[in-house]
C-alpha cells in the first residue's frame, strides 16, 4: 500500500507549486477571476491536472523512495519464482504484467502502483522475502495485484481530484471574504489581492487539506478489505489468512521513508488517518467470505 501516502504527498507537492503559480499571476499582474463559474473551472483544472500529475508520478516516485531495484532478468531461482508468480497471477486477474521490484529493507512489506492496470509496479522488501514462506508470499503477491486489478489508483485519484477542486474553490471564496473584509471592501477588484487573501487561502488550504486526507484515508480503508478478498481467490483464503497473522506477529524496523510508509501492506497512522485498518479486522473479514 506503498501508493497512497506517496500519492498524497506527491499531490500536494504539485499542488504546492501550482499555487505559486497562481499566487504570482494574481499579484505581479493582478489577475483575478472575476466570478463564482471561473473560479470553479481554475480549481477543477488546477485539482484534478494536479491528481493526475501525482498518478503519472508515482511509480517513478515509489522507485526513487525506496530504492527498488526492477527485476529485467531473474539473477537466480528466488527472483525467477516471484516473476513467475505475478506474472501468473496478472493473467488471473486479467491485467498486463506488471513491473516485479525488490528492495532493501528488514521490515515484511510490499506495494504497487503504477498509471493503469497495464503499467503498474508490484514490489516487496527483501524482509519479506526472507521472514515469509513462499505461500504467505503468494499471498501478500496477490493482494497487491488485486490493488491493481481493481484499479485503486485511478479511483483514488479521481477522490483525490475531486477534493483538491473544493479546497482550492473553498479556500480561494474564504480568504476572498476575509480580504475583503480587511480592505473594507474598497476598489478590490481594480487593486488586486492582498496580504489577507494570501494568508487565508494558505490556512485554509491546509485545514481543508487535512479534513480531505480523511477522505482518502477512508478510502485507502475500505480497498484493503477488497485487495485482501482478491489475494485469498488468488492464492488460497488460509494463505492470505497466515499472511496477515505473520504481518501482525511483528517484522522488525520499517526502513520506508516516513512520508511514504503509509503506502506498505502493513503500514498504519491513527483511526482517522490510518491507511489501513487494523488486521484482526482484516482477518474476520476473510474468515466470514463465502
């Protein structure tokens, strides 16, 4: 579940810039948009290119991260079994094969992201790897291909796009008011923006923000459950079962970057913010499947 918290991250960095953008147009050459429709559209165009410009991002994004090194050619008989696994379980699925990556890291963990179901990224830890049997493996595998197979990614960033356009269209309507207010509403529009506008726009983009993360998060959530369903049809309900068990037995230091943890298969922040729910609940979900 690498993908979600680097998406995040990577959407509001984009974000971040846009806005600077859009900051320096409206006060080096007084710009402004001139009513409630214009003002939408700029926060749709500005929202959801900045979701999509994340969801391009993020493999090259998760590579860097985390070091992962692709597999092009299997270097023995380890490598060879986990190309051949996904490569099987793709086709199961019903997508094409996606990238296979190892990297380095003593934590059980593994993610995949990627554009579509035809150009994704599948990888794991070498924790995994070595703290793990081949069928828990199989497993884990499994539920990652499903992330892709159910085309998480998109969906997450037409959520994610789709909130970007209300924080930036609140947040603009807010701190237009409070300007306003400030100026005493004098001349607004042939002066410009000031001071007040910028302030409030950056406060609210960052309160907005947090409340929308919830969103996502709540998202990120309720994928588990499926990608779990989607493992144990692909590798066998008890061995997606013995993998969670695994998982919550413990599994050492997790050596993802902290802005990107999230993303693991195991990686979890508070109730309202984890990226995961808790796995005794992701395994009575799996014991109560048909």
């Amino acid at each position: 579940m690498l993908r979600i918290v680097l998406f995040v991250v990577t959407n509001l960095a984009v974000l971040f810039l846009l806005n600077i953008v859009l900051f320096v147009l409206q006060s080096v050459f007084h710009i402004r948009l001139g009513n409630t429709q214009s003002l939408l559209l700029m926060a749709a165009v500005l929202g959801m290119g900045g979701s999509f410009i994340s969801l391009a991002l993020s493999k090259w994004m998760a590579r860097m991260s985390t070091g992962a090194q692709v597999i092009d050619q299997p270097r023995n008989e380890a490598e060879r079994w986990l190309v051949e696994t996904v490569r099987r379980q793709a086709e199961a699925a019903g997508i094409g094969m996606p990238e296979v990556a190892i990297y380095d890291g003593p934590e059980m963990n593994a993610f995949a992201t990627g554009m579509s179901k035809d150009n994704a990224l599948v990888a794991v830890s070498t924790g995994l790897l070595q703290n793990m049997n081949r069928e828990q493996v199989e497993a884990v595998l499994g539920h990652e291909v499903s992330h892709v197979a159910n085309g998480d990614m998109v969906t997450l960033t037409l959520i994610q796009g789709v909130l970007n356009t209300f924080v930036i269209f609140l947040s603009r309507i807010i701190g237009s008011i409070v300007d306003g207010m400030l100026r005493g509403n004098r001349d607004s529009d042939s002066r410009g923006v000031g001071i007040g506008y910028f302030l409030t726009v950056m406060v609210m983009e960052l309160l907005l923000g947090l409340l929308a993360s919830i969103v996502v998060m709540w998202f990120s959530r309720w994928r588990e459950f499926r990608a779990d369903a989607g493992g144990a049809r692909l590798a066998g309900r008890g061995a997606m079962i013995s993998a969670l068990q695994r998982l919550a037995a413990g599994h050492g230091e997790n050596t993802l970057p902290k802005e990107i943890a999230a993303f693991g298969i195991s990686g979890t922040f508070g109730r309202l913010f984890a990226s995961h729910p808790p796995i005794e609940e992701r395994i009575a979900a799996l014991r109560s499947m048909a």
